[in-house]
C-alpha cells in the first residue's frame, strides 16, 4: 500500500474512533490571517441595470430565487457580469456582502495563468521534462519512471503520477513525495484528476523564480486588479498550495474572469498572454463522464456554451465564462457535489445556456430592477434556510408555535449553566475543514450557556481553550473565532423548540462564512443533564466519496481490513454515527462554571 494511502486511511480510522490527539503526520503552523483586517480594495467593478445590458431583471431574479430554494445548492454568493458590468449581485444571509471565500480547485486556473507568464517570459516550455527542472537530489531512482513526465502533462492532468490529493496529510515534503511516486500508466494518455499536479505547476514557479507563487502573482496579477483581501495556504515547505487554500472576494473572482473575456487586457496593460488564454481555454483533453460532457483544458473546465469555460472548485465555487455572450458568473456554495457537473451548474446552465440569446435592446423595467434590487437586499439580511439535523432515535420536535415564548423558556433554563461532557472527540470545526486546513480539533468537553445584557451566548471549551459565541435569532450573530491562532469567521443562529415530553430544545447553526462547511447542533435539556446531537454539511456523502476512491485501488492493508471487518455496524452507519453525526451527553457541573467565568471577560460574567 502507498505511505499516503496508508495515511489518508489512519487519519479516516482515527476520525472515526474520536482520536483527537496528533493525528496529523503534517506539521501545523498558523497562516491564515483575519478578514477583518486585510485592507479593502479601491477598485470595484462599474455597476448597472441587467437590462442596460442587454439582460432582463426577471430572468436574473428568476436565477437567484431558484439557487435558494435548492437546499442541495446551499448557494453564498452569486455575481453576475455582462459588458464588464456587475448587473446581480446577491449574498445569501449569513453570508455578508463580498466577503472572502475559500476556492477550493477553483484556483487551480490562476495557477495556469502564472505558468502561463513564465511560457511568455521564455522561462519554461509546455514540453520541458519535470526532472529536469528540479534538483537531482530531491528525488531517488524511482523517480525517474517519471523520465517523460512534461509540464503539458501536469497541465492537463495526464500525469498519472500516484502521489494526489492524499500526499497532503502523509508528508511534510509534497516535492519529494510526487517525484518519488510511480506513473500508473503512459503520462499524456489518459485524464485522471489529481490537485498534486497542480501544486508541482506552483513548485515550478518557485523553483524558476525564488518566489511562491503567491508573491510571483502579486504585482503581476493581483495588485493590477486591485485585489488586497486575497490569502492563499502554503505546504509546510513554504510552497504555495496552488491547487486549494486560496480565499478570494466575489467581485475579485469576477474581475479575474472578466480579465479573461479582455484576452489578458486590463486598464490597457497587458497581465496574462493573450496565446496562453487561448490555448488555456479550449478542450486538450477528454474527461471521465463523472466529469462532465466537454473535456478539460489547461487547468480550465469546459463548459456547455460553445467556447465557454469554468474555473471550478468543490461543493460550488465557480467562474463561470461565456465568452459569447459576453458574460462572467460567480457563485460560492456549500453543496453536497464535488465538481461542476452538479445541480448548481446546471440550475445556472439552465438560464444562460441552451438556446438562450440576449437581446439586442431591452426596454428599461423599473418594477422589475427594483424588485431584483429589493430580493438581493432582503436575501443578503435575512437566513430562511435552516436545515434540520437529521438525528435517528429522537421524538417528535416542535419547532414551530410561539417562538418568542420558546425561547424565552429556552434561555431561562438554561443561561448559567454548564456542563461537562462524557466524550471528548467533537470539534467545532467540521471535518472537511479540519483536513484541508490540517487544523485538527483538540475536542469539546465542557459547554455553558450564558444571558448577559439580553444577549445569548454558547460557550465551550475545546482544548484547554475556552471560547464564547453570541446566537442570533432572526438573523446570525458573527463572531471572530480563534482555531490554534487562525481567526476564522462564525456566524451563529438559534432556534428554541419542546419535544413532546415538554423538554426544553436548542438548535444552533454554525455558519463558517469564508468556508463552503457549516455545522448543526440540536440540544435536549433533562433536568441536570443534556444531549448535543451534531451533524455538518457537506458531511457523510462527500466523506464518503472520498473513502470510496481509497477503497477502489485495489490495494488492501490491516487497517483497511479492520474497517472493513466492522460490517455488524456497517461502514456507513460507523462514519454517520461516530464521525459526521455524532450523540455526546453531558451533566451539569458548577466546577465547570465557576472555571469558564474566570476566563471569560469581566463584562461578560453572570
């Protein structure tokens, strides 16, 4: 078996088990900064009515009331661009205006623009061989099966070389990792998703240069737009990621693809060859139908318009381009599906796609803009989703009724309370995030609830660290949340219920506002004691996705068998249960209490 099969298999079996205690083989260190203090750009997009544009109101308003009523789609943010012109714009409350948000493999297509600008800058040819780019020494003998590995074949994911996306949680060296690894196959003959391609395309950059790629682009690509907010990860070797951990504005994505339908123009200066955004964007290579219909290009997806393409990143973070039409579509999302053949996709394809054709003019429609104006307002304050926590055993929950009387009953049995939890394998963080940030939970074991100055707050401790969020209640309350010194942004929104027994009940959505993740918590208060039953979106079907692309190499170990051998649960029912959506109870403890206040600020004591 492969050290990062093997690796990705012990990290999934120590998840499952509750195993919170080093379980990462890649070393941590704090990157990401905090939103709230990256400067704000001064150059935004020009803004206009759809109809000025050739585009009716209706048909955009159409649009953004379908993606919410989608509960698949979990739609953050949509923008769409006609002439250069933003002529839709929605948030999706909790998720607030043009705040950053992680791509996902959507980046993977700015890093093609920067190989790009070395090809223009005669530092590197799509035919040159990968071993002869790095230092001899990085690699051993077995490195060289790669012997005809070129920088096209990393380009177009033809590379076949077996060190993919699980290298990143088996080594802190990915370099070595990827040119120690074997080619399953001829390099160039088949397409086979990988994103390690596209982090040795950012290794090229740096080694090329001396630069990450980060500051390679910087003056290059992202000042010249105007892009401040901008955080890409880097690898434990300061390389970086290049294929994932990049966290980008709406309108900046928008500007990127919009500089594309400019042929690499912007403000009369050239940024990206306009050769390689040719070559980029046209089909090189055909795609698996779990893939989508119309092949791959460097780095590019093909879309279904002829001639349009789609930066795309999991779970629904697109840029979408539609050279005829002249035309460029943002969205964010958290959904259930993996790549751009998704519901997403094509709810979007469905409106600008097929056979529709703008029309040439289009006579004003105040009522309509204005209607359009008012929906993207409303939508960007108020969260009508709320999805339930699917939990089995539970009784019938009463939501609904009076809400203000629940909640008040709710708060006063609660507030001043806290409770030490029986298990400690829950973190706040949903799993996806924990492994893509390599930023793993320490586990939850007290949780407290506090009412100061008609404010509602949900403590708990996770680790030795105590920490505090206020709930909202019409609308999420944000909070700053420090995760090992990374500051990430939680919106909380609450809703109170009995269960026909007259126990009082807690929902809690936490809202990771620059993630596609978020994480459901339902509450049960019994006199002294009370059950959290957990659950996060995406969960078990992406977890299992994934698990499956392990199990289907043909390759066996001991830990593969002892999940396997498992089969009295069922493998399912064991992620579900233990890892996605697990049941953890706890009973009231005044040491708890007494501990977390003496921490807590002042003006924030009982």
């Amino acid at each position: 078996m492969l050290k990062e099969q093997q690796a990705m298999l012990e990290l999934i079996f120590n998840l499952i088990r509750g195993n919170t205690d080093h379980i990462s083989k890649v070393d941590f260190t704090p990157q990401k900064p905090s939103f709230t203090k990256m400067p704000e750009s001064e150059q935004r997009l020009p803004r206009s009515s759809p109809e000025e544009q050739g585009i009716r109101s209706a048909r955009i308003m159409e649009l953004m009331k379908e993606l919410l009523s989608l509960n698949k789609v979990d739609i953050h943010q949509i923008m769409i661009l006609r002439h250069g012109h933003v002529i839709g714009e929605c948030h999706y409350a909790p998720y607030p205006e043009n705040l950053w948000h992680i791509t996902h493999s959507l980046c993977k297509s700015i890093t093609g623009m920067a190989v790009g600008m070395l090809i223009e800058d005669g530092k590197l040819k799509l035919d040159d061989k990968i071993l002869d780019i790095f230092d001899k020494s990085v690699f051993s003998i077995r490195g060289f099966q790669q012997r005809n590995l070129t920088v096209e074949h990393l380009l177009t994911m033809t590379s076949l070389v077996q060190f993919n996306e699980r290298g990143a949680v088996s080594c802190n060296d990915w370099v070595r990792g990827f040119l120690d690894s074997p080619v399953n196959g001829t390099a160039g003959s088949k397409f086979e998703y990988n994103s390690m391609n596209t982090y040795m395309l950012s290794a090229i950059v740096t080694e090329l240069t001396g630069e990450s790629l980060m500051d390679y682009l910087k003056p290059r690509l992202f000042e010249p737009l105007g892009i401040t907010r901008i955080f890409w990860e880097s690898c434990p070797k300061g390389i970086t990621k290049g294929g994932w951990g990049l966290f980008l504005c709406p309108e900046d994505a928008a500007k990127i693809g919009q500089l594309c339908l400019q042929k690499g123009v912007w403000n009369q200066r050239r940024l990206v060859p306009k050769q390689w955004l040719e070559e980029a964007c046209i089909c090189h290579v055909e795609t698996p139908k779990q893939f989508g219909a119309y092949g791959y290009g460097y780095q590019m997806w093909m879309a279904g318009r002829p001639g349009s393409y789609v930066f795309n990143g999991m779970l629904g973070q697109n840029v979408l381009v539609y050279p005829d039409l002249d035309m460029v579509i943002v969205t964010n999302a958290g959904s259930n599906e993996l790549f751009h053949t998704s519901l997403l996709s094509d709810t979007v394809a469905k409106y600008f796609e097929g056979d529709f054709i703008p029309e040439e003019h289009v006579r004003k429609d105040p009522v309509s803009y204005r209607k359009l104006q008012s929906f993207q307002r409303k939508t960007g304050i108020h969260d009508t989703r709320f999805p339930a926590v699917s939990c089995k055993g539970l009784k019938r929950v009463l939501w609904y009724g009076s809400e203000s009387y629940k909640r008040k009953k709710m708060m006063l049995q609660s507030a001043g309370r806290f409770y030490k939890l029986e298990k400690q394998h829950v973190g706040i963080f949903p799993l996806i995030m924990q492994v893509f940030h390599n930023n793993f939970t320490d586990g939850i074991s007290e949780v407290g609830f506090i009412l100061k100055d008609r404010k509602f707050y949900f403590c708990f401790r996770e680790g030795r660290k105590a920490c505090m969020m206020e709930v909202g209640w019409k609308e999420a309350k944000i909070t700053e949340l420090d995760m090992h010194g990374e500051p990430y942004l939680v919106a909380v929104k609450g809703q109170a219920a009995f269960d026909e027994d007259g126990n009082t009940m807690l929902k809690l959505k936490f809202s990771f506002i620059e993630e596609a993740s978020s994480r459901l918590l339902k509450i049960r208060f019994t006199d002294h004691h009370l059950e959290l039953m957990w659950s996060e979106c995406p969960g078990k079907d992406l977890l299992m996705t994934g698990l499956d692309s392990i199990m289907s190499e043909g390759t066996s170990s001991f830990l593969l068998d002892s999940l396997m051998e498992k089969d009295t649960i069922g493998l399912i029912d064991l992620l579900l249960d233990q890892t996605i959506s697990p049941k953890v109870k706890g009973e009231e403890d005044d040491m708890v209490k007494d501990r977390f206040l003496r921490e807590v600020p002042i003006s924030l004591t009982l």
